[in-house]
C-alpha cells in the first residue's frame, strides 16, 4: 500500500515540476460471475480532465461475458457518457460494443490481448446536432503477481498496458494511444485496488494533445458460480 501511494506521488510532483496538468481517472467496478460460463460486469468512472479536483466526465457501463474457453471472453456491452466543458453538458454519448478478450501466461506473466469495436451515438445539446461514430481498439495489458504465483487474496502486483485507437469517419483514422503502468493489491476474495499513472495522446487535425491521469480504482468480484477454483478479475483503466 505504501508502494502504491509512493508512486501515486512522485508521479504528480513530476507532472507539477514539467508543469503539465493533472487530470484524475477515477473507477469503481463489479464483477458477478452467476454461472461457471456466464459473468456480468459494471462500471462507473468519474474524470476531471486537465484539472484534477473538478469532474467534468462521467460514465456508466456494463454488460454480459462468456468464458468461451480458460482464456478466451467474448462480451458484449453497452453504455452512457457525459462530459462537461466550462461547467456545462458539452456532450452525451451512448456507446455499444463487442469484444473479444484472449489471454495466456508465461510463467507468472499473464499477456492479455483485447479486441473491441464500439458503435457510439452522440448528441451536441448547444447545436441540438446528432452524429455517429465507430471506433476500433485494441490493448496489449501485462500483469505479473509480485509476491505470489498468481493474483489471490494478499497479492501485490504490477500492470502495464499500451492501447491503440482507430475511428471512422473521423480524421485522423489513428485517434488515440494509451500507455500505462501501475499498482495493484488484492484485499480478500470480494475487493481489490489499484493506481497507476497513464499517459493519453490525442492525434486530431487541429493539433495533438497529451493528457496526463492520476489513476485509482475499486474492484469488486462476487463469485456464485460454485466453482472451486475462484479467479479475481482487475479489469484495469478503461
């Protein structure tokens, strides 16, 4: 815990020195696995982009999975986002997606490759205008347990992953890179945290735009599938 908080500091002094700005990342998140097959999951993230102690973003999410294979979850989900600009609804989106999650390990490495293709609907309530978008992305996230051969209660461990964006129609086709690097701890088999720091890069015509996030987030997992062997899922910044 002290590691965690440790890093969550020299990362904002850095950022204060370099005198970029601070944007907060802030998650909570349920897992429920109902079924040896089947699991729901929600979200809920609250952002302040470029100044940390003022949200000006919120989203609500969730969906169903199907553990297909040990390493292979297929899901479906759907969600509302809202952002703010100068204290104002600046613009709502209700987004829908598919995605396909493949994961293996290598030794106490576990790789995670994850596919999605998400169809959004915006409205701009100051031009009462609607438009649409589809986006296309993928994340290569790796987690190496510190203190234990895999995440279980009491575990420390390390995640990083880098994430690309591709939209349609928009321009420039290549829209966003996400790279991140953080701290996790395992509580007991219901909770989980994490922190970390990620670097964001906006590519638009009008200019590129690099946003920096002070990451922290609850994890909750409830298994009722009666299986015997319990995995905790840390789905990570999303």
């Amino acid at each position: 815990m002290k590691l965690i908080l440790s890093l969550a500091l020299l990362i904002s002094f850095n950022l204060v020195k370099s005198q970029e700005h601070i944007s907060s990342f802030n998650a909570i998140t349920l897992t429920y696995k109902f079924h040896p097959k089947f699991f729901l999951y929600g979200e809920t993230q609250l952002r302040g982009i470029e100044e940390y102690s003022y949200p000006d973003y919120y989203e609500i999410k969730g969906g169903l999975g199907y553990n297909l294979t040990k390493n292979h979850k297929p899901f479906i989900g759907i969600g509302r986002y809202v952002t703010y600009r100068d204290q104002r609804l600046n613009r709502e989106e209700l987004r829908i997606w598919l995605q396909d999650v493949i994961d293996f390990r290598k030794g106490i490495v576990k790789f995670e490759n994850r596919f999605r293709a998400e169809k959004s609907y915006f409205y701009d309530p100051k031009k009462d205008a609607k438009s649409e978008r589809m986006r296309y992305r993928y994340r290569l996230n790796v987690t190496v347990p510190l203190n234990s051969k895999k995440v279980e209660p009491g575990t420390v461990f390390a995640n990083a992953f880098d994430e690309m964006f591709v939209v349609s129609p928009n321009k420039p086709t290549f829209a966003r890179n996400r790279v991140y690097g953080g701290m996790g701890y395992q509580i007991d088999k219901y909770f989980g945290i994490l922190c970390g720091y990620l670097w964001q890069r906006e590519f638009e015509a009008k200019g590129n735009r690099n946003l920096h996030f002070v990451y922290f987030a609850l994890n909750i997992n409830i298994d009722d599938s009666g299986s015997e062997k319990k995995t905790y899922h840390f789905p990570g910044l999303d």
